[in-house]
C-alpha cells in the first residue's frame, strides 16, 4: 500500500483523528484480488461496517475514479479513493478482547506458515465466536502485513491448518483446493467395526438449517438438485472390541482422505454410514458421548493428519503432518486393539 495524497502511511493518529482530505490509496501487489469492503476494513479500523458499506453505496469510494461495490476485487495499481471519515487509533473493544496467542509451528516460511490447530478453537470469529486463531495470530504479529486462512477445519477438529502471509499465496493455495490438487487425510475414530470392503463413500450432502438458524449438513441423493457431490475415502487403520464392562461398543480408527471438502463432509458421511464420529456433538450418539467422557475423550475425535500441497513460491510437492494430540492419543493408547 502506498499513499498519494493523506499523509505518511504509517503515521500516527490522535484518538478520534479525522482526515483533512480525501485519501489515495494504490493497491499493493499482495492485496491483489481482495474483495473492496474487505479491503476497506484493513484501512478504515475502528469505523463501522455499516458506515463502510454506506460510503460505497453512496459512490463516496472510488476505484481509478469511478464509482464501484463491495464485491469488486481491487487489483494491483489500482487507486482506491477514501474519504474523510472518522477513524480511532485505539483500538475497539472487540479488537482488545483478542488475546495474542501462538500456535505450533509446522512450517514458517516468506509466504505461508502450517500450524497445529489445537480442538476447541475456532479458526475465525463470527456466528456467536468473538475471535478465532487468525484474529488471535494477527494479534501476536502486529507487524505482519498479511494474514489470511487458507481453508477452514470445524471448531473440534484439531490438526493442520495453513495460514497465507502473501495474497498470491493465498490464491496460489486456494487454487489447489479448489482443484483437488491437495491430499488431506484424517483420523477419526468412530462408533462400530468399519467394513474393511467400505472403502469409498460416494454420497451427495446438502445444507440445512435447524429452526434455530444452526447450520447441518445431511446425506441425500444424486438426483436432489441441491445436493453436492462428496468423495471420502476410507481405510482402517485398527479396531478396538467392546469393552462391554465399561459400556463401551467396538470402535475403528479410520484414515480418511476427502477428496471433495464439503461442510461437515467426513462428519455426516461417516454418520450416514452408520459409524458415527465418537465424541460428535452434532452428529453423533448422544448417549454414548457421555459415556465416552468418563472414560477420557471429552472431544470429538477428528484430527486434520495429513496434509499435501504444492509449495506456492518453490512449487514442490510438501507433505505436513501432525500426530495425534494427547486427549486422543492417550485415549487409543488405553484401549486394547482387536487380535
């Protein structure tokens, strides 16, 4: 980001500040492709969102001098015209309420960095979450001029996620999942003995809400237009017998590699087919989650394992992994495999 007209662009405002003047901004290479809104929340902090999309509805932000929307994707060298408005340099309440917080490194580079996303974390905010880890890494890194999610895992999924520091990373990498040019693979422990001839689940998932406006998933069939075609693939890795004493079923831990990346998709195919994740509060056995609880696994027992991609600066095939975290580890470790 350069600035024409407005001011050095890092210097520093007084609480309250208004600019004197219309400000220029060009746009950095790194923010090409950025969405204008989102674009203007990066330069505009502690200005409400309703104000932003009023002063691009009423033409006030321009692009190369002529009007534009909230959908248009800036570009590289374009000119973004923004006008006077209120902007405070302390940041809002919300903003103060993220704590800074770390997460484990799988690999930090120019570009990108891959971390352990612990369960129980949202990846952003929204949807009654306040913050998520990349509220909580921009925190931690001030400095950083970029930080985006490549994709997304579900609050209780713990495992790898990627993190772009480039916008041509983040592009780079999207492509790739959108492609299927990626390889990711899961752990899940699920309720009963898997078939060891199941090994593909080839069923379509459509989207639904509950009464209360809650987000699900469900299995349903090719011929429902709404319906998205969704590709697991699925191999036992070992099988656990009853523990009858302890109230326990038989359990299978699965390797599953997602060939399509629907919401809930490894969730609901798995439950579908009768063997519901352990621990899944959404989609699982309700009563036997309890029971699982007293015996150790207070979580849903799905893990981002594995993960393929190729490198968006060097191009090379990358393969991250991430073992098991303790609560699940320990929990397999008690219980005996099957002969």
């Amino acid at each position: 980001m350069k600035h024409i007209i407005g001011g050095k662009p890092d210097e520093p405002r007084s609480p309250q500040a208004a600019p004197v003047a219309v400000r220029l901004v060009e746009v950095h290479p790194d923010d090409a492709g950025q969405r204008l809104d989102n674009f203007l929340m990066r330069h505009l902090k502690g200005v409400p969102k309703t104000h932003v999309y009023r002063i691009i509805r009423q033409g006030e932000v321009r692009i190369n001098k002529g009007r534009t929307s909230a959908d248009t994707r800036v570009q590289p060298g374009d000119v973004v015209r923004i006008p006077p408005v209120r902007v405070s340099s302390k940041p809002d309440e919300d903003e103060r309420a993220v704590p800074a917080r770390e997460f484990p490194l799988l690999l930090d580079d120019d570009v990108m960095l891959a971390i352990n996303k612990p369960a129980g974390v949202a990846v952003h905010g929204g949807s009654g979450v306040s913050f998520g880890v990349i509220e909580q890494l921009r925190r931690a890194h001030p400095d950083a001029r970029f930080l985006e999610l490549v994709h997304r895992l579900d609050r209780e999924t713990s495992g790898i996620l990627l993190v772009a520091k480039k916008r041509s990373a983040l592009t780079h990498l999207q492509d790739q999942f959108r492609e299927r040019e990626t390889g990711k693979t899961y752990l899940a422990l699920v309720l009963g003995e898997w078939p060891a001839n199941k090994k593909v689940i080839d069923t379509p998932l459509r989207k639904y809400l509950l009464p209360d406006g809650e987000r699900r998933v469900r299995a349903t069939t090719a011929d429902d237009p709404e319906g998205m075609r969704s590709v697991s693939l699925v191999k036992v890795q070992r099988v656990f017998p009853a523990r009858h004493l302890l109230g326990l079923p038989a359990m299978s831990l699965l390797e599953v590699t997602i060939k399509t990346g629907r919401t809930h998709q490894i969730r609901v195919h798995l439950a579908s087919s009768g063997h519901a994740i352990a621990g899944d509060e959404k989609y699982g056995d309700f009563d036997l989650n309890k029971r699982l609880a007293k015996h150790g696994l207070k979580r849903m027992f799905l893990h981002a394992w594995r993960l393929q991609f190729n490198h968006p600066q060097t191009a090379e095939r990358v393969e991250l992994g991430a073992e098991l975290p303790p609560e699940l580890a320990d929990f397999v470790a008690a219980a005996p495999a099957a002969a």
